[in-house]
C-alpha cells in the first residue's frame, strides 16, 4: 500500500535536487542548477533590511503590497508600454513557479488541453497533471529551436485552453522571434486560448536581440498572463517574489488558487523589490553584458574541451550537443561529468516528455562568477582524454 495520492505517485525528485546533491557529493563546480554564485545588489539587501528595521513585517496583503504591485504596474508600462491595474490585474506570489502553478491550477478544468514548448521548465508538466489537463507537446529542435507554423496549428484544437510560452527559453536559450509570436497570437485568437508566458528571463538577451512581451501584440493583452519575478534579474533566487500580471478575469482565477496555497510572501522582501524596479535601464544594460561575456567565455571553453555547444540568444544557460561522443544519453554523460571531471551539468532529457529526445544535449549554467568558470575550464580540459 501506497499513501501517496495518486496525482504525486509517479512524480520523482526534481533534477535539480539530484544533480546539486551529486555535485556536493564529488565537489564538483556546480553548472547545473541556475543559481547565482555572487551576491545580489546592495541597493537591493539594503531596502529589505530597513523595511524589517521599519516593522514592515507582518502579513502582507494576499495580492501583494500595494507599493510592489503600483512598481510593477509601472514597469510594465515603462518598459513594455502595457497600462495595468495594480488593484485587479497583478498578483504577487512566491516565485514565478507558484505564478505558474496558481495559473494553471485556476484555468485548467480536467480535459482542457494544454500546449507546452520542450523541453520545459520542471515545473509546467506536473502543473498541467495535477489540474487534470492533458498537455500536448511542440518539441523544439536544435540547432535554430525554430518553430513551424503548421506543425503548432495541428497543436490547437476546440479543446486548447492554455498554451506556455517561455522567452527567453530555458533551457535552450532561444528568444522567440517576432514572427513567432504573431504565428502564437494569431492561434490563439483563432481558438479562444489564453497564453501563459514566462518571463522571468526577460532582461538577459544578447546581441543585441529584444524582448517583445507577447501581451502587447494586437489581441492579446486580455487573454495573457505574464509571469515574472526578481529572482533572475537581481541575482536573488532564494527570495522567490515572482508575480502574475493578467486582465482582471484572468488575475481573479491566479489569485484564487494563491491565496489557499501561500496566501502572501513575505513582505520585507516585497519592498525590498519595490526598490529593485526603480533601478535605471543601466542596470538592465549592465547585466546583460555580463551574462553575454560569461557565455562566450564557457562556449569557449567548452569548445575547448571538444564540445558543440548551441549558442544561447539569451538566459544564462548553454545547451551541448553531445551526439558524437560515446556515452548511451544525457544522465549517463553529466553523472560522468560530476562525478570524474568534477563539472555538474544537468541532461535536459528530464524537459523531455520522451526523455529520449533530449538525450544527445547536456545543459551548463553560467549565472557564475569568473573564477568559478575559470575552474570549471580548467577541469573540463580533461574531456579531451
């Protein structure tokens, strides 16, 4: 006998969780989960510290403090030209996974079906599972991730509630180009589905490439939710204030899922983060070049080492392909890796629905300072034996 529920029975340890274990196991230099390994702005540590100085520490209301939700409004306005409600249309939550997970848990009836992009963030499949739905899956493939129109069309259907969209993409880093998005919009609004779209990392793009927030195409502003949080941008992972940002109908289904799973999260942090999104586009600009600099320093190294990696448009990841070299998948190569190079990597095989089509890449991490990529070179030197 069995106590788990039925709906978590077939649901393992996260990658994640399994890979970090490893690499502590071995000591080896953590590429594998995208955590930043430098501290996050003082700018950022000293708000919160002075709004727990401020007594700014009980409850905060379950939507958000309204002093984050009016800097959000204002940043989407700002950067994406989107005027929002900070009363009816923003939720704030603890991460964007719990965004995400609120998201489907609110829209998703049993039976809907679900479009999901693979490989994916952890978290979307079970989400889908638990709400009941059925997900229907676009693989993505390398080396240019792109996405053909009649292939996602036969995708959509009169029983389509949701599709996912994660731009910038982990873990591939693929931006979605604006042709691509217009191809999303127009299905979407062909079909009466809403659009869930992660963007968390929606200021690390490089080459100059742009982030085209889906919501502002023609259409879409009253039928997407877009999910972000501080974590990824301000290099502070481990304080989890992600948000929702969503028409008023749309926000309500969010927050009713919310307010029974976290209710609010913690509010110190919350106006610690109100003063993050105050910074000056400098920031944002600053950023981006450094994340564009530790990827070419790895892609370098790793070329180095004899691997072929897939060159990110943006995020802090880079896949590898590894189908020439002798290794039977992805987790029997980054297991090697770990624990007789001393590299952690993560086999994008778990983003997989068939695990068999994400077996020939491997996924590193450069959210890094150098002298850890330095290191992590300077092992991988040994792959060329």
């Amino acid at each position: 006998m069995t106590y788990l529920a039925q709906r978590v029975r077939n649901f393992g340890t996260t990658i994640f969780f399994e890979m970090t274990s490893l690499a502590n196991q071995h000591q080896a230099v953590n590429l594998g989960q995208g955590f930043p390994d430098f501290p996050g702005p003082d700018f950022l540590k000293g708000a919160a510290i002075r709004a727990i100085q401020d007594d700014i520490n009980q409850y905060a209301p379950g939507s958000g403090r309204p002093s984050l939700r009016e800097a959000i409004a204002r940043k989407m306005e700002r950067h994406y030209g989107l005027a929002v409600n900070p009363a009816t249309e923003i939720t704030v939550t603890s991460g964007a996974t719990e965004a995400l997970f609120a998201t489907i848990m609110g829209l998703v009836n049993p039976g809907d079906e679900v479009i999901l992009f693979e490989p994916y963030y952890d978290s979307y499949l079970p989400s889908v599972q638990m709400a009941g739905g059925i997900p229907r899956f676009y693989t993505l493939r390398p080396r240019d991730w792109a996405i053909d129109r009649d292939e996602l069309a036969a995708l959509f259907s009169d029983k389509t509630k949701l599709i996912v969209v994660n731009t910038p993409h982990n873990p591939t880093g693929k931006v979605y180009s604006e042709a691509e998005l217009h191809m999303i919009a127009e299905l979407c609004q062909a079909h009466d589905v809403i659009a869930v779209v992660d963007e968390v990392y929606e200021h690390i793009i490089f080459d100059g490439l742009k982030h085209i927030s889906l919501a502002t195409l023609p259409g879409m502003a009253g039928r997407t939710v877009t999910i972000s949080s501080a974590g990824k941008t301000f290099s502070m992972t481990g304080w989890k204030i992600g948000w929702a940002v969503a028409a008023a109908e749309l926000n309500q289904a969010v927050f009713r899922v919310h307010q029974f799973l976290t209710y609010s999260v913690a509010a110190p942090l919350q106006e610690g983060v109100v003063t993050a999104l105050q910074v000056a586009d400098d920031y944002y600009t600053e950023l981006a070049a450094m994340y564009q600099a530790n990827r070419d320093f790895l892609a370098a190294a790793l070329i180095e080492a004899g691997l072929k990696p897939v060159m990110p448009q943006g995020t802090y990841f880079i896949m590898v392909d590894i189908s020439e070299l002798n290794f039977p998948d992805d987790v029997t190569f980054c297991r090697y890796l770990t624990t007789e190079i001393g590299v952690a990597a993560i086999p994008p095989s778990a983003f997989y629905f068939n695990p068999a089509d994400g077996a020939k890449l491997a996924r590193f991490a450069f959210c890094k300072t150098r002298p850890t990529l330095e290191e992590a070179a300077r092992r991988l030197q040994q792959l060329k034996r």
